[in-house]
C-alpha cells in the first residue's frame, strides 16, 4: 500500500508544477514602455501567484534599474536604436543586432516561456520574433494610435494584439485586436483629493494650477515657452508647477526666482497623482501612458507632441483626441508662441474646459492591466 503522506504530496507538487507557467516581457527603453510592463507584471502576479514572470530589457536603459526594484528579475539585451544625430555612431549598430538576436535565442532557450508579451522598445522584436519561430504564444501590448515598423511586423504571427485606440486594424489583422486601454499606476487610478495636493504643494486653494511636464527628462519646447512667458499665466491670478526634468531645471529655478510662491519648479515629481489633482489645466508630451493616464484624470489638457518620435506616433496619439474634443493641441515648433496664449485662453474660458473634460473623461480606462492579465493567462493555458 502507498504511503497516504507520500501520496498527497506527490500530488500536491505535481498540481503546483502543472499550474506553473514562466512568462517574458520583453521591452522598455522609455517609463512610457517600463511602467505598462510591470503594471501587467503585476496584474499576472495577483491572479496568478505561482508564474515565474522574467523582464528581457535593453543593457543601459532603465529598465535595468526600475525593474529589479519592482522586485522583478531582468535580463539586458546588447542591443540598440539608429543614432540619427550622428551616423558614425552607428558603424557598429549592425553587430549589435545581430549579438542581442543572439542573445534573445538562448533566453528563449534556457527559460522556455510558456508565453512572451512585447511592450515595445529595442529589446521587444528579438525576444518575440524568436518566440513566434519557436511556435511559443505571443501577446503585443500596442500602446500608441500609429503602430511602429516592428510591431505591425510582428503583429502577422501574434496571437493576441491589445490597444487603445480605435481604428487600429489598419495595421493589424482584425481577428486578433482586443481593445484593452493601456495600463497606469495604481495611484493615478485612485486619485487624491484637490485640497490635499494643493496642501503638498504649498499652493493657494483659491488660485487656478496649472500643471507642466515633459516626460522624466523635460521637454524643451515647453521649458523654453514657460520660462519666457510664465508671468503672463500669474497675471491671470493662477498658479503653477512646473516639472522641467534635469537638464532644465537650474534654468528655471532662475528664471522664477522671487515668484517660489506661486511656481513650484521640480526637476522630477514622484507624486503625480498629486499633481494631477492640484491642476485645473495640464501642459504634457503625448506619449501613450500619459495619455492614458490624463484620460483616467479628465482634466484640460494641451499636448505639445514630441516631433521626432518614431512614426511621428505622439502627433498621431494626441490627434485622436483633438478629433474627438478631448484635448488641444500646439505643434512643437509653435510651442514658444502660442502655448501660454492656449492656456491662458483654456483657464478664462471656463465652458470650454468643461467641454474638453467632458470628452476626455470617458475615454480612460482604469483596468487594462487586469484585462491583458486575463488574456495572457488565457493564452498560457490553451
């Protein structure tokens, strides 16, 4: 007779190996690619306990530091974009490629995922092209209106494509397209009241905020526009913060010396959803995440896309909303001009920066990360 003991384990442990499943992301570069990865990490995590989940990022980008604080492991591709500042720079560009497609195989090969997620950025398209050529399911994370080159590629051999915007089977087989939204933080999805964000900030409760940012490294249309024109929107007897990234920030600490109590300048704010709550009108880039993540808040908003992004996407991203009454737009190369003028009209007309949060609130999805954690287990277990 079998021992009963021996038995219920043998059993036990054959279940939890069964129930087991390793999955990859692959990708990052930018926290608009990071912070979607690990918020869908994270969602996997909380239904599903028991996946190994392994990051395959790119050497150097950030990836590599935020990640392993999320307390995730990480594997570093050596591989890179197109240097389109400076040509020589990319003599060894093709070797590099070639080393991280290397690279990309053995992950495949020693890990043995059960399924892989691309979330763009350098190290997606290696890690998922080998993992469709090994027959192992593939879920792309699409987080802009205007896919790239390397995931409409991509996107032939995929079993399932998330996105956030309509209309986008124009680049992807519509049999395979779920629209999910992108993921955000938990914290901007549960947003802090007004009267403390203004509290946090040392800003006056009976004054308007405008709220400035460029991405984690500033963006210089918008510092430049601010820093010559800040005192035209204090006329108007409002308020701002304004977070310049650091190659700005010694500028504008200067440039608004004697007005610290009605400009907040930060090199970089960890507490956005504070932000988001003291503003009553919000400068931004229009990347995917802070998109979403503006939509989720449904305040005014004017974008001033980033011009050199890949496809032009931020252009793309920030249009689909413009068409819909959503948002505002100034193109960059007008940004010194005209967006100071934009924003002060948007604070002194009150109507229109309703209609504009009446249009853009709908438009947020709170839970994308659990409805991409769904489909992957899903696909993990067919």
């Amino acid at each position: 007779m079998p021992n009963p003991d021996k038995l219920m384990i043998f059993l036990t442990l054959w279940i939890l190996i069964r129930m087991s499943k390793k999955l990859i992301i692959a990708g990052g570069g930018t926290g608009g690619h990071i912070f979607p990865a690990i918020a869908i990490a994270n969602a996997v995590k909380l239904k599903q306990p028991n996946y190994d989940i392994l990051f395959v990022g790119a050497k150097g980008k950030m990836e590599m530091d935020k990640v392993p604080k999320e307390g995730y492991r990480i594997i570093g591709l050596d591989i890179a974009g197109m240097n389109r500042s400076s040509l020589i720079k990319n003599i060894f560009l093709p070797f590099k490629l070639l080393k991280s497609f290397m690279q990309a195989r053995k992950v495949l090969n020693e890990y043995n995922p059960h399924a892989v997620v691309g979330v763009g950025g350098y190290a997606s398209f290696p890690v998922l092209y080998w993992a469709q050529k090994r027959k192992i399911p593939t879920l792309i994370q699409e987080q802009n209106s205007f896919a790239g080159k390397s995931n409409k590629i991509l996107g032939r051999m995929a079993d399932v494509i998330c996105v956030a915007y309509d209309g986008m089977e124009r680049f992807f087989p519509k049999q395979k397209i779920v629209f999910t939204g992108n993921p955000v933080r938990k914290n901007i999805a549960q947003p802090s009241s007004k009267t403390e964000a203004l509290s946090f900030f040392q800003l006056n409760a009976n004054q308007k905020t405008v709220f400035a940012f460029g991405g984690s490294l500033g963006a210089k249309s918008i510092n430049e526009s601010l820093r010559s024109n800040f005192k035209d929107i204090l006329n108007t007897g409002a308020q701002l913060i304004w977070q310049t990234g650091t190659p700005f920030y010694a500028i504008a600490k200067e440039a608004v010396e004697g007005y610290e109590s009605q400009v907040k300048v930060y090199e970089f704010i960890r507490e956005m959803d504070l932000a988001y709550a003291a503003a009553d009108v919000i400068i931004a880039r229009a990347g995917a995440s802070s998109i979403s993540e503006l939509a989720l808040i449904g305040k005014p908003v004017v974008f001033v896309p980033f011009p050199f992004a890949s496809e032009d996407h931020q252009t793309h991203n920030a249009m689909s909303l413009v068409q819909k009454s959503a948002a505002r737009l100034v193109p960059d190369g007008e940004a010194k001009e005209t967006l100071v003028s934009t924003i002060i009209h948007l604070l002194k007309n009150e109507e229109e920066s309703r209609n504009l949060s009446q249009h853009l609130k709908p438009l947020g999805i709170a839970n994308a990360d659990d409805r991409i954690a769904d489909l992957l287990i899903k696909i993990m277990n067919t």
